[in-house]
C-alpha cells in the first residue's frame, strides 16, 4: 500500500538579510530558484500534493510553483507569527487528508530526497512526528534536540535554551514529517508563550509525547540543512552544490578535466565519454551528447549538443541553438536560435543568429548574419555543402542553395540559387608602380621633407 504525501512548503519569511527588491524563494542556484530545489525534492520523495505558504511576491511564488506542480495550492501568511503559524496557514490543504506531511522550508534547496523519504519511512514505521535532525558544527542559533538516549523528548529553541542545553550540539534542521491525519490537531495546540511569542513548529514534539504518539529523528548531513539568509549563504550553497553536481558528472562518465572551474545548472544534461575543459559555464536547457568536447572559456545555455562535436575554446552558444553530431564550433563564434546540421564547420570568429545551416556546409571566419533590422528579426537558411566565404555579412531574410559558394568578403542581400557562385563585392583594382610611389611620398613624410 503507497501512503499519500502533501508537502507544506514555508516560503513567507522576509528575507531582510538579502537585502533583494526579490523574495528569497526566487533567489538562484544553479539557475534554479532556491524554493524550485525544494519542489524537485518533494516530487522525488514521492509528494502527490503540494501547499506553498507565501509571504512576499505571493504571486510570483505561486507562478513558479504551477509552472512545477500539478494543483499547486499557495496559501499567504500575512502575518509572520512563526513555524507553527505558517504551517496552520495550509490547514485547507492538510484537511484534505493526507498519510503523509512533509514541512520544508523554501530557503533550505540542498536537502535531498533520501532524507525526506527516510523521514516518510518513519510514519509509515508507525511514528506521529518525524524530525529531521543533524550534528552542527556552531549549533549557535538552531533548535536544540533534547534526547533522552535515542528518544527525542522536546525541541529547544536557541532563545529559550538554558545554557547547558545550548551546550547540545544535535540541532533541528526545520524539516518535519507528521501523521496527516493527526497534524491539526497536533498544530492547534502550539501556543506563543516563549522568548519570541511566536507559533514554534518545533513544539509538536512535546505535545505528540503527551499524547504518547511515536516521535523520532532521522540525521542530515549539515551540508543538507543549510538554508539562506545572506548572499554570502547563497554563495555557499551554490558552492556545495556545484561540487555535489561535478562528482555526480564525474561519476557518471564525464571528463571535467579542472572540475573546480565548471559550473552547471540543475538541469545540465551530459551523456558519457563528454570531455569538458577549464573554465566552462552552463546555463539552463543544455544537454551534450557523448564523445563531444567542449573546449575551455565556453559558455553554453539553452543548447541541444549532438554526439562527437567540438566546441570552442571562447565559444558562446545561445537558446535555442540545435548542433547536429559531428559539427565544429570554433573560437569566439556566437550562436543563437540556429539549427547546425551533421558536419557542418564554423570555426572562426562568427556569429549565426536565427539560421539554419545544412550538413556539412562550411562558414568562414568572420561571417555574420545580419538578422536584425532594429525592429525585426529575419532567417537565413543555408543548405547543405555550401561554402560562405571568409568575412561575408549574410543580410536576413535569405536563403543560400545547396552546393553554393559564396565569395569572401561579399555582402548577400539576394537569395544564392543551389550550385551558384555569388560574390557581392567591388571587384579588385591593381596598379603597377603605385604601391611603391605610395611608400615613397610617406617615408617622405614622416621624416619632415614635405
Ligand atoms: C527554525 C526552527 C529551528 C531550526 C531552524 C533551522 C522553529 C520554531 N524553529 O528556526 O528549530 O533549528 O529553523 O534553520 O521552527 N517562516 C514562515 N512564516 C513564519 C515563520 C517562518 O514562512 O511565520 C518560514 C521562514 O521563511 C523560513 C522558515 O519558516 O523559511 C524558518 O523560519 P525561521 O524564522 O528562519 O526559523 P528559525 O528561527 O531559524
Ligand atoms: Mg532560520
């Protein structure tokens, strides 16, 4: 039998310390918000339902989440009287009647799936309350697990600790499971009297022991439970994260030859047998197929990458970029919302901005598609096997045949039938002598003769 989950998600705090025109919640990691990595757990620890409590930017919040989850509902507390206040604030959805609650907080992305569903086994184990627990280095601020051997008897807040249970370095992490069909009445029991005369969420430990229910802890890693409060913090959190995501890359068949300098997203695809080199950026949307290298001080987003192909080095490949298998993107080429067939080659110095290029066509450094007139944008299309000439401007909308060849340095404004030769330049003038007359008059010059 599969028990039903609802997560409860908290994202209503201030978030002063950020000193943001944004909501917390929306801040990134791994050009991800903060409260979308909790989402992603949630769904992967097998949530059916999702409730979001929402404070500031309500509708933003609420926005992403639907973007995410299926029936997403948002709650807003506008009155911040605490954890157990916040959770309340989703009564609506808890009354639905779930096996499982699982409470996150949306400032806190890091936590894994393991660990909720660990929490989730406990309910199922027969526990009222399952706290999810860790050992902190400075518990200095956190809720402190008083236990009684492996019993778990009440959650001190920091404030209202005395100073020997400050000395406990067995913190609370903030994220709980509950019995769903207990949790409001566990939850409307919570009163204020304490430092803060704030609603404690941790104080359904102590009310589900008297009620003799099951209360148990399961342990994080503190690396887990880190939530944000400071820029510094997210710093931090998009530091573990990222070395998280380079060992998983690594474990997985990915060469990063200088893991430190790679930067992924959080939905970075790469396939086995990729070779990435120093200082690569991805952005989100990318995906790369396998035997493909992308070469060092490249920065990727929003780009489908074939097999076997070759990026960069200094290469910048923009949304919607589409590169077949077997391609070559050189240094300091710009691609943007442009399909690259099999084979085709651009080496140099380019950019191809809303194009097509056919297999095995071949762009010469220094090409540009002029695919913007200040006010509109325009396609170029280039079939297959042809030949644009070093430094061509390509003046968009236009259309370049199969087997074609356009001529260096030509600027296109005219569609180029299949096969056909175009060359769109002033053709050269040479006159026998006058180089060297030229010389002669400005050595003159410079030596003050004239
Ligand atoms: C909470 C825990 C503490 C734990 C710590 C871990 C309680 C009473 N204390 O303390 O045991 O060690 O987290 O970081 O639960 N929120 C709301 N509405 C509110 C209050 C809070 O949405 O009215 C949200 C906040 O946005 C935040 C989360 O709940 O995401 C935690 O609130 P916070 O005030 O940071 O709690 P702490 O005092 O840190
Ligand atoms: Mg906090």
């Amino acid at each position: 039998m599969t028990r039903t989950c609802l997560s409860v998600v908290l994202a209503a705090g201030e978030g002063t310390r950020m000193k943001s025109r944004r909501t917390k919640v929306l801040h990134e990691v791994a050009g991800r918000p903060l409260v979308a990595h909790v989402l992603a757990s949630a769904a992967e620890a097998g949530t059916d339902a999702v409730a979001i409590v929402v404070g500031r930017d309500a509708e933003a919040v609420a926005a992403l989440g639907r973007g995410m989850v299926d029936g997403v509902q948002c709650f807003e507390q506008t009155e911040r009287l605490g954890t157990a206040h916040a959770v309340v604030a989703a009564r609506a959805a808890i009354a639905e009647g779930y096996d499982d609650v699982l409470v996150l907080f949306g400032d806190t992305p890091l936590l894994s799936a393991a660990t909720l569903s660990e929490a989730r086994r406990q309910l199922a184990d027969g526990a009222a309350v399952c706290v999810v627990g860790f050992e902190a280095a400075d518990p200095a601020g956190y809720g402190r697990l008083l236990m009684d051997g492996a019993e778990l008897l009440a959650i001190r807040e920091d404030k209202d600790a005395t100073p020997e249970e400050r000395r406990v370095r067995l913190c609370n992490s903030g994220v709980m499971a509950l019995d769903g069909r207990r949790a409001l009445s566990l939850l409307d029991r919570v009163g204020n009297a304490n430092a803060k005369a704030e609603f404690y969420l941790t104080d359904v430990v102590e009310i589900a022991r008297a009620d003799g229910l099951g209360v148990r802890v399961v342990l994080a890693d503190e690396a887990e439970t880190l939530g944000v409060n400071t820029r510094g913090d997210l710093a931090l959190v998009e530091h573990l994260w990222q070395e998280r995501r380079r060992a998983e890359m690594m474990a997985a068949g990915v060469t990063l030859i200088a893991p430190q300098t790679v930067f992924f997203s959080a939905d970075t695809a790469i396939e086995a047998d990729v070779v990435i080199e120093p200082n690569v950026v991805f952005g989100p949307g990318v995906s790369v197929g396998s035997g493909t290298v992308i070469h060092a001080f490249s920065h990727v987003e929003g780009a489908r990458i074939g097999a076997d192909v070759a990026i960069g080095p200094y290469a910048r490949l923009r949304p919607g970029t589409d590169i077949e298998p077997k391609a070559r993107v050189g240094n300091f080429v710009e691609i943007k919302n442009t399909k690259l067939g099999t084979g085709a080659k651009v080496n140099h110095l380019t950019y191809l901005g809303d194009a097509s290029v056919g297999p095995r066509s071949n762009i010469g450094a220094g090409t540009i598609t002029c695919n913007y007139d200040g006010y509109n944008k325009y396609r170029t299309s280039i079939g297959a096997d042809a030949f644009v000439g070093s430094n061509s401007s390509l003046v968009a909308p236009v259309v370049i045949g199969d087997g074609a060849y356009v001529g260096s340095g030509s600027v296109v404004t005219e569609d180029v039938p299949d096969e056909a030769l175009a060359v769109g330049r002033a053709r050269q003038v040479t006159k026998p002598g006058r180089g060297a007359e030229i010389n002669a008059r400005n050595a003159a010059r410079k030596a003050g003769r004239t």
